[in-house]
C-alpha cells in the first residue's frame, strides 16, 4: 500500500515538474515571437497618414481645430471682445449641431437595431409555440 501511494506521489510530481517546464517554454516561445514581429506596420506608411488627414481635414467648417488655430483666432480679435464672444457662441452652436446630428444618427440606427431584435424575438417565440 505505501508503495502505491509513494509511486502516485512521483508520478504527479514529474507530471507537476513536466507541466512547469512546457509552461514556461510556452511563455518564453510568445514572448519571442511578440519581441520579434513587427507590431506596427502601418507606422511608416505615409500613404496610410494622408488618407487619415484628407479624412480630418474634408470637413467644411470654419471653425478651429487644434490649439494654435484657437490661439490665432484669438489674437486676431483681441481688441474686440465682443466679436470674439460671438464667434465663440457661432462656432458653439456649430459644433452642438454636427454632434446633434451624429447623435440622431446613432439614436436611429440603434431603434432599427432594436426593432429588428424585437421581430426576430418574436419571430423565435411563435416558433416555439407551433411546434
């Protein structure tokens, strides 16, 4: 009987030891592999960059876009604060629009999403209930 049981007992501790030697290869094989392909290799492609700024850069708006063209807004109407403050509400208000509309946008297909998961519901139930 304690011969059994010492055989059991090296037989799961080599099985144990076998395990922790294929993990670790495991680890060391994907961490080769990670470490030596190229993870980004849209990173140089410049015909990829010109696409993604002609995409920005299509909108119509006049309204700025990065930090400097607000500066330069900015310091062109300096001494009209007036007219500086309209701009701001113009531009405001351009902006609360082209969000509204996204978000009409988003709001409808979500209702047709939705409609469409009703139908099949229903669809699925009356199903169940013919058979």
């Amino acid at each position: 009987m304690t011969n059994l049981i010492s055989r059991t007992v090296s037989y799961i501790s080599s099985l144990l030891k076998g395990l922790q030697v294929k993990s670790f290869l495991a680890v060391v094989l994907v961490g080769f592999v990670v470490l030596t392909t190229n993870v980004a290799p849209g990173q140089n492609n410049k015909a990829l960059k010109e696409r993604v700024r002609d995409q920005i850069e299509q909108d119509d708006s006049q309204r700025p876009r990065t930090i400097g063209e607000w500066n330069k807004e900015a310091r062109e109407t300096e001494g009209a604060p007036g007219k500086r403050l309209q701009k701001i509400g113009e531009e405001s208000a351009e902006a609360f629009k082209e969000f509204g509309s996204g978000y009409v946008e988003g709001a409808k297909k979500t209702a047709n999403d939705v409609g469409d998961s009703a139908v099949q519901a229903g669809e699925d139930i009356s199903n169940k209930v013919k058979r």
